[in-house]
C-alpha cells in the first residue's frame, strides 16, 4: 500500500507531490496523458496574478497572495523562469472609476502589497502603447510573469529528485474506500493507497463525487482562446495589461511573457466537453476585437499561433482543498489564479495529508533543482567550452528559438523527461518559433527515437495515437 496517490500531473498536483516529499512517504503521481503538464497547466495566460480580484476572505484570495508571495525564492531555488513585472487593470471611463477603487480597497483588504491608482500620465510614461482612452489604472508591482511549464516540471523534478514516482498514460477509472485507505483503479490494474489526493482539473469532479456523493460537484470547463505573438511584438507592452470591468464587458488581457513573446487573451467560454481545447472563429474573433481597447496599436499580423485551454470552473468560485472523506483530499476547482497559486497550494495539500497521515519530516529533502541549461545565457568564452566539451551544444536544432542538439538530450533524460515532440517543446521551446516547429521536427524525432532507442515511427507529437509517421512509402507499393 502507498502512503498518497494524487491523481493528476498538472501543477497543482506536482506542487503538491513535491511539497509532500519533504516527508518520509511512499508517493506517487498517475496521470492519464504521457508526461506532466499536459492538462489546464500547459495553456494559460502564464502571469502571476498579484491577487486583488479574488473575493475577499475566499481561499483562493489568501493563496493568490501567498503564492505570489513565494514566487520569486522559489524560482530561485528551483531554477524556472520568472518576473515580477508587475501588472496594470485600465480604467478606461471616468465613470467607471469606482469600479477600480472598489478593486483597489478589494485588493488591499486580500493584503496585496504595493497597490496604488495611477493616473493618465503615469500610466502612458509606464506604457506608451496604452489606449487613448485610459483615465487611469491600478498598478500591481507584485504581479509578475512566469513559464508555467517550466514551473510545473520545476516541481516534477524536484518531486522525483526527493523520491517521488510517476506513472503516465495511467487513466484513473474508479475509487472505492479499502481497509486502512482507498483503492484507485485504473486501465492498468489497481493501487492502494492510505491517502488520495484528488489534483484531477477538470475531471476533479468525477473523483470528488465517486468519494463523496452526498455532496456533489460540478467542474465546468472554461474555454480560453489565445493569439500567441513573434518576439518582434514582444515589448509592445512592459507589464501585464488588464481590462477594468466595465461597459464593454471584462475585456482581454496583454501581456509579454518571460521568453519575449506578446501573449493576447483569454476568453471565457463555457463548453461540455472536458477535452475541447479547439480554438473556434468566433472564440479567436472576440479576442482580436476586445485586445485594442486597453492596448493600441497591436502588432497582430505578427501571430505565429494561437491555442485554447479549460480552466476547472466551478460555480461557486473558490478553491476546493480539504479531506472531504477519510483520506480522500480535493485540490479541485484550480482555476485561475490557480498557477499564482500553485506554491501555496502544494503546501496545504502536503500540510492536510502530513497531519491525516502522522507523517515524518524527511531528513533528505532537497528543495533545489537545477533547470535545462540555455547556452544563450552564456558568454561566448563559456559557450565556446561548453561546445569544446560536449559539440552537441554546437547543433543547432531549432532555428527559431536557437535551441541545441544538448537542450534537447538533456530534457529528454531528465525524469521525468520528454517522450514527445510536444514534450521537448514545453522543455526547451524546440518548435515554439516563427515556423511552429516547420523546419526542426524531423531532427527533433530523429533525437528522441535515438534517444529513447525506439523506431521512428514510434515518436509522437503528444502521446497516445498522436503519430507523425503512420506507414512507409514501399508499404504502399
């Protein structure tokens, strides 16, 4: 029998599995995808929310804050990319001013550090690009941006490091309560466990309601259309750019992410179907109309992508975190600022099994972790020797993003490590370019079935029936 399964490899479970691994415990991670991150943690608006619009009181307000808070140490002590560039909600009506007073009393009363209400000139010294119609806006200099892939395979790999296993292509079909804990079934075979930690996203609620069905719940995916920008628009603005609530709806955000792109977005649709990360016309239309009105001038024929992604939506609106059954923990209903919050997520979680559980302080626990080497972050001295050293950090495989052949071996012996091209790209941005992965798949292929000591028509794109090569030329013959 294990001591804790979490069910769900995205940030909020490997927060919480790396958390727990400061305890001496038997844990493990399922997931039904084929590696971490590959759920609502992958397609997001990648920003730190500083925490002045959660419901004051909420427990997703005091997270909010408490994970911002954390971020900049633990970027530091797990080596994943991250700045505090601070954020601006624009005002853009007088009369909806009240409107950014009430969030700024909101965000004080949630113990946002440092707000305050700028004015016109403030705000265009701040941002140049900023709508001519802005009156004012609230500045948030603890808001920040982050790669959230990055993070999650940060707590991953810290997680691993101090003993935790993981196991993909795992789909959880069941839990039943067993003597001295719960039995987890799966589509292969079944685990007993003293504790579950139910970090599903937006399958949380089918877990929460076999464990608890007196009390149900219902996750309601969230669909969020994005325009991902080259990095010629990546300074068009400084900070992340919100929309005050007001007469033209909530209105999208703008922001730069930490790899120098401009990220466009989000909407927020309601759908069914719990996998429909499918853009849709009109989802990408609302958010072209709605990007100008804070931010003028946007470069958008400068799009290299565009992508959509569920956000674990559940009507009441607040975190869901607690042993709603002996040995049974919900993280459920992880929406945004569900990323801001994932530091303090983890924490509670590991706080509320290691207190179920009696568990012990473990004496190995090491919190660091170093990330992927980018030998863009060298001098030309040291890149030379590190060449000399080791010529595949000479190759250059992904000619966009300036990726090497090095980056690519080394996400892919990391564990857990790339299996996919989709894998190496959230490591190393290997096919996150201009060309969206035109020019280096092949060689990106050619690396992992080398690798990995599979055939070439074993690699694909993201696991599953997601493959590149499906059958020979002579096969056809």
């Amino acid at each position: 029998m294990m001591d804790v399964i979490i069910i769900g490899a995205g940030v909020s479970g490997c927060a919480s599995a790396r958390e727990l691994s400061r305890y001496q415990a038997d844990i493990l991670v399922l997931d039904k995808e084929e590696d971490v991150c590959c759920g609502t943690s992958k397609a997001n608006s990648a920003i730190v929310h500083a925490g002045f619009d959660a419901t004051r009181g909420s427990l997703m307000a005091r997270l909010n804050v408490e994970g911002s808070r954390r971020m900049p140490a633990l970027a530091r002590e797990l080596d994943f990319a991250y700045r505090q560039c601070g954020s601006l909600v624009v005002c853009l009506s007088e009369e909806d001013r009240p409107k950014l007073q009430q969030l700024y009393e909101n965000g004080v009363q949630n113990g946002v550090e440092g707000l305050r209400i700028i004015e016109r000139d403030e705000l265009v010294a701040m941002e140049p690009n900023v709508s001519d119609d802005a009156v004012a806006a609230l500045w948030a200099p603890t808001g920040g941006i982050v790669c959230p892939f990055g993070m999650t395979y940060a707590f991953a790999e810290n997680a691993a490091k101090n003993g935790v296993k993981f196991q993909f292509d795992t789909t959880v079909t069941g839990v039943e309560p067993v003597a001295g804990g719960w039995r987890v079934h799966t589509d292969r075979g079944s685990y007993d466990t003293r504790l579950v930690v139910n970090a599903a996203g937006v399958y949380a609620d089918v877990l929460h309601n076999m464990a608890a069905p007196a009390d149900p719940m219902r996750i309601i995916p969230r669909r969020g259309d994005y325009f991902l920008l080259d990095h010629t628009a990546g300074d068009h603005v400084r900070h992340t750019v919100f929309q005050l609530p007001g007469k033209y709806g909530k209105g999208v955000l703008v922001t730069p992410t930490v790899h120098g792109n401009l990220l466009v977005g989000p909407t927020a649709i309601d759908v069914e179907d719990k996998e429909a990360t499918n853009t849709t016309a009109a989802g990408l239309e609302e958010v072209r109309a709605k990007s100008g009105l804070a931010v003028k001038d946007l470069p958008m024929r400068q799009t290299i992508t565009s992508f959509a992604g569920l956000r674990a939506h559940e009507p009441r609106h607040d975190f869901f975190i607690g042993e709603i059954a002996p040995g049974f923990v919900d993280c459920a209903a992880i929406e945004s600022p569900g990323l801001s919050s994932a530091p303090a997520i983890g924490a509670m979680v590991a706080d509320l099994a290691a207190k179920a559980l009696h568990l012990e302080k473990n004496p190995a626990f090491d919190p660091t972790r170093k990330g992927i080497l980018d030998p863009k972050t060298l001098s030309f001295e040291e890149r030379a020797e590190l060449i000399r050293q080791n010529p595949a950090y000479g190759q250059i495989i992904c000619r966009c993003e300036s990726v090497t052949e090095g980056e690519i071996i080394d996400a892919i012996h990391r564990v857990p490590g790339a299996r996919s091209l989709d894998g190496v790209k959230r490591r190393t941005r290997a096919g996150m370019g201009r060309c969206q992965a035109g020019f280096c798949s092949p060689r990106v292929m050619e690396i992992l079935a080398r690798e990995l000591n599979l055939p070439l028509s074993a690699i694909t794109k993201s696991g599953g029936d997601s493959k590149i090569i499906v059958g020979t030329n002579k096969d056809a013959l």
